[in-house]
C-alpha cells in the first residue's frame, strides 16, 4: 500500500526536519518554506493528503493560505492541522472557522501529532 502524503509547511526549516523526522517512516512528506510554495505543491497533479501549517509566517501567513485551498474544488477537501507556536487563541480559533481540521500547539508532541493524523486519514 502506497504511503499518505503530508505537506509539512514551515517557514523554520528546523520545525520541518524535525517533523519530517518523525513522519517519514510512516508517511511521505512534503516540505514547503512558504506560503506561495506550499498552493503550488497542493494545487499539482499530486496533491497532499494532508497539510501541516503553521499559522505564523513572513508574506503569506497560514490563514491566507487556508483560505486559498478552500476556495479552490481541488483543494478544498484536504485536511489542513494548523501548527501554532507563537499564535494567540483567535488566530488558531480563526483558522478552525476558514476551514481548519484541527491545531497542535508547538513544541509539538509526537503523540499527539500522530493521534490528529490517524483522526484526519483513515
């Protein structure tokens, strides 16, 4: 059976290995630095089945990008768990009403990561 694709979205690639080090044996993982890079990988012939994304970056924030995917019938479907780190409660509240599946706050604890995945893919 061919692994689930998780688009991790980072714009700390520290915040990226680390996760990427933890999925990887169980999951393909994406990477994206940025908003802008992070559509364009959801919006290719090979979609992620799930995103990871932080809500704080430079340029395109998290919420932005939420927004885009769910505007679009491509992308809308795909289950989108915000990463908050330095986030306040009404942004992670906010992201859950645009679209958001879930939020994990950072440091992010591998359990519950891996809880909210197997939730999110069946």
């Amino acid at each position: 059976m061919e692994k689930k694709v998780i688009l991790v979205v980072d714009d700390a690639p520290a915040i990226i290995d680390l996760l990427a080090g933890l999925l990887k044996d169980t999951y393909k993982v994406k990477a994206a630095l940025n908003g802008r890079t992070a559509l364009r990988i959801a919006q290719s012939t090979t979609p992620p089945d799930l995103i990871l994304l932080d809500i704080v970056m430079p340029e395109m924030d998290g919420l932005e990008v939420c927004q885009e995917l769910k505007k679009n019938v491509e992308t809308t479907n795909i289950p989108i768990v915000f990463l908050s780190g330095e986030a306040d409660e009404e942004a992670c509240e906010q992201g859950m009403e645009i679209g958001g599946s879930a939020y994990l706050k950072k440091p992010v604890e591998p359990d519950s990561l891996f809880s909210v995945i197997e939730i999110l893919l069946p």
